[in-house]
C-alpha cells in the first residue's frame, strides 16, 4: 500500500534507523518529550484553572497568561520535535495505532479550541481580568481544553502498552 | 556507556539476592495486583495520574523559582506567591506517592526488581529533603523579599532543585528501559 510505504520509508531513514537501532536514542527522546509534555500541560492547567476561576482569583487573567505562556509555546516546541523523532522511528506502528491517532486528533482539537478562545472571547479580556466574572464561553473553553490535554497523556501512555497489539499489515 | 550497563546489572543481580524480590513476589500475588493486571487501563490510568500530578507539582515548583529570579510572577508578592504554590507542591507529592505506590502493587517485580527505580527512589527523598530546606529557607525572607538582598543562594539551589525534578522525571521513564 501506498501511505504504508511512506511510513516505512520513514523508519528505514537515516534518522529513523538511528533512533530505532540506538539503545540510548529513544529512550533519551522519550525522557525529553515527557518532560516537555508535562511542562506544556502544568503551564495550560495552571491557566485553565485560573479561567474556571478556581485558582489564583486574584491575579489579573493576562499576569497568568504572561506567566505561563511563554513556559506552554517553549515546552510545545520541543515535544513537537522530539515527538516527530520517535514518530520516524517507529512509523507504520504509530500510524495503525489508534490511540496515536486519538492522541494527533485531540491536539488538534485543542489547538481549534484555543484558537476559538483567542480569536473570541479573549479580545474582551480587559472586562474580565480581575476577579472572578469570566465569560460562561471561556469557562466552556478551560474546561474542554483541560479534559483534551487530559485525555491526550492518557493516549499518549497507552501507546506504550499496545505497539505490539496493533502492527502494520 | 557499557560500564553503567554493566553496573545496573550487578545492582540487579544485588536485589535479587535481598528481600526485596521475596517482597515484590509476594505483593505479585496479592488480590489488587491481579485486579490491576486483569483490568488493561487501570496501570495506563494511574500512570496518567502520576504524570498530572508531576506537571501541575513540577510547574507550581518552575513557577516558585520564576519568582524567586525575579523574571515573573511579580504580580504577586512572594508570601502570595508561596500561598497560592506551596499547597499544590506538598500536596502534590504526597498524590505522587499514592499513585506511586499503586504503580508498585500493579508492577512490583519490573519496579522493586530494577536499580533505576531504587535510583529514582534515592533521588526523590533527596528532592523532599530539599524542598523542605528550599521552601522554609524562602518563608524565612519572605517577608521583605522584593527588598532584601539578592538572594544569590536562593537562586542558585532553586535550579539544583529543577534539575533534581528532571532527573527524577528521567528516571521514571528509564525504569522500564533498566537492563534485569
């Protein structure tokens, strides 16, 4: 098959046999893209929590983003990479999976979903920035995004337990 | 490279002459362990626990030493900062232990039977230690914190301390690469 060709074409790279043929290569990749990950949802979570008004009410809205932000993009950009270098290892497995392919869908949801926010409802930030009197939208908007990043270390671990149940043809 | 395989082996080799084995056999045949065996997400779900709880722990400890260099945060004086972070970092801990421990039960042998873990185990009492130092060190100045000097030692150890985080991260992750 055509698609499957590419993915194994992928792996059979330089870059891709390295990885898979290393002992270290992978595991180091993994440990990175772990530590990137968690750094990218504690930095989402502390600013989700805050816009439910469950945290830190007395802080500005945009003190949290300021704070945060910067820590989300940084940390995402490094998961994104370290992410395609495990992906290239391992390809035509990662592309039958299907909790790989959740996991692809729902960052792609919460990238729609936070883009939605700040498209919308962010541009009234100034209203809303201190206390407690956020938007029911940008409430909804917190909530989804905790539940996708949620959702998207669980796929992200299952992965790990089902390489060897779903194998490409 | 080759020595330190090697020498995880020997450390292996070492607890599999200890009680310890005798002990992750035993908890290998207990009820919860065949519960969590038997049930496919239940070490996937813990497992996702622990990381959250990791990342909301570890961010609040990222956001501490932001403050206490000055470079953000300055919304809030560190007394604030310490309120709202501080319960969230020893409570958190203490969830990164229960769920650690259920990780245990659910895979006691690859866990307890694996020099990383008792590694990792090490390095995360050393962390607790230390925070508890870093952490009274911090409540002590922080009063007159935005006034007082410049907190050189502070500033030093608190990058020791997210180091000690990543490392312990790390090690989590090499648990199930350990050559036993």
């Amino acid at each position: 098959m055509f698609s499957s060709t590419i993915w194994q074409s992928l792996e059979m790279s330089p870059v891709g046999d390295y990885i898979a043929a290393s002992t270290w290569a992978f595991p180091t990749l993994e440990t990175i893209h772990v530590i990137a990950l968690v750094t990218v949802f504690g930095s989402i979570a502390m600013m989700d929590l805050r816009l439910l008004g469950l945290v830190s009410k007395n802080t500005p809205v945009t003190a949290v983003s300021r704070e945060t932000l910067p820590f989300t993009w940084t940390a995402f950009v490094l998961a994104l990479i370290t992410g395609s270098l495990l992906f290239v290892s391992k390809a035509s497995y990662y592309m039958v999976n299907p909790y790989f392919l959740t996991k692809m869908g729902l960052i792609a949801l919460a990238g729609i979903n936070m883009a939605v926010l700040h498209t919308g409802a962010w541009k009234t930030v100034m209203n809303w920035d201190v206390g407690n009197a956020i938007p029911t939208s940008v409430k909804v908007a917190a909530g989804l995004s905790l539940v996708f990043w949620i959702l998207v270390l669980f796929c992200g671990r299952v992965i790990g337990f089902t390489l060897g149940i779903y194998v490409p043809a | 490279m080759a020595s330190i395989s090697d020498l995880l082996f020997e450390m292996t080799e070492w607890l599999r002459t200890t009680s310890v084995l005798d002990l992750s056999l035993w908890i290998d045949s207990t009820q919860a362990r065949n519960w969590l065996q038997e049930n496919f997400f239940a070490i996937p779900l813990m497992q996702t626990a622990h990381i959250l709880t990791i990342a909301l722990t570890f961010f609040s400890v990222v956001l501490v030493y932001m403050r206490v260099l000055g470079l953000s945060g300055m919304s809030r004086t560190m007394p604030e900062t310490m309120k709202r972070y501080s319960s969230t970092i020893w409570w958190g801990l203490l969830v990164l232990i229960l769920t650690g421990i259920g990780m245990i039960v659910g895979e006691p042998v690859r866990e307890l039977v694996n020099p990383i873990f008792w590694i990792k185990m090490g390095m995360v009492i050393v962390l607790i230690l230390l925070s508890a130092l870093y952490y009274g060190a911090i409540r002590r100045q922080m009063v007159d914190w935005d006034r007082a000097s410049s907190h050189l030692a502070l500033r030093a150890s608190g990058f020791g301390l997210i180091v000690l985080w990543c490392l312990i991260m790390a090690g989590g992750r090499w648990i199930a690469y350990a050559p036993v």
